[in-house]
C-alpha cells in the first residue's frame, strides 16, 4: 500500500532543494551554510527561509 511513499518523499524533498537553490544564492550567510559545502543544502536554505 505505502510502497511508492519513499519515492515520493525523496522526489518532493529533492524538488524542494532544487527550488530553493535556484532562488536563494550560492552562498548563504555562515550562519546557514557550514564551509566544506560548495553549495547550500536543505537544512541550511529551510532556516534561511524561515528566518
């Protein structure tokens, strides 16, 4: 019954990330981002968002 739900999760949760880098810039505020990223990740773009 659930077996697609994973999928579906993962999908959504990579959409998201896509959306939020393609909006916000390449480099966050330290704050957000820790240093040995390249790029900004989910967590650090949800804060940034939510602040």
């Amino acid at each position: 019954m659930y077996r697609f739900f994973p999928v579906s999760q993962s999908q959504a949760l990579f959409a998201l990330e896509f959306g939020l880098r393609a909006r916000f810039p390449d480099r966050l505020p330290e704050r957000y981002q820790r240093s040995q990223h390249q790029q900004p990740m989910l967590a650090g773009l949800l804060g940034y968002v939510v602040d």
